[in-house]
C-alpha cells in the first residue's frame, strides 16, 4: 500500500518536490535564454514567462523571475523592454505574488 499526495499545483499531475524542480530548471532554462548574445533567443526566452507562472505560480518563483525580468528591462534595448512590458501585462494577475524586502 502506498500513499502519494500531491500536493503540486491543481492540475499539474506533480507532487510539490516535482513541481519545485521542474520549476527550477524551467527557470534555468529561460534565464539561458536572457543571456544569450542572441536579441532573438533573449525575446523568446521573455515570452515564454507568461506561460512559467501559469504552470508554476509560486511566489518565490514569480519572485526571482520578475527579478531577471526587471533586469532585462534595465539593460535591455527598447525592443526587449517592450517584450518585458506586453509579459507584465500578460502575467498582471500573478503580480500580487511578488514579494518586497520591506514588507
């Protein structure tokens, strides 16, 4: 007899440590994609957040992407700043999960 419990995001057929690494190396994945030297692999990194915190909409997650998306803006041309800005808008209702030191 064996018990699993998923505790993952509904839906997502994981358990929590499944969805945690797949989750960390989904993120591993993009953050590639950012640093490519390559303006087009950067934007198709970018877009593909949106569908990130969909699947895994953990706080901690949203957190430290938003972070590398902030990042991206900063040092970015205007092309991947406009990338940036349509996936905040996209991801508008994860926004809440974001979390400040001075809180």
């Amino acid at each position: 007899m064996s018990l699993v419990f998923d505790l993952g995001y509904p839906g997502s057929g994981l358990g929590f440590a499944d969805s945690e690494q797949g989750s960390s190396a989904a993120l591993t994945e993009l953050e590639k994609g950012l640093r490519s030297p390559k303006l087009g692999e950067q934007s198709e990194a970018i877009v593909k957040f949106p569908r990130l915190f969909e699947k895994y909409p953990f706080p901690v997650l949203i957190n430290t992407a938003l972070l590398k998306l902030a990042e991206v803006f900063r040092q970015g041309s205007n092309f991947l700043k406009l990338c940036v800005l349509r996936v905040c808008q996209e991801s508008e209702r994860h926004l809440d999960k974001m979390t400040s030191v001075d809180e």
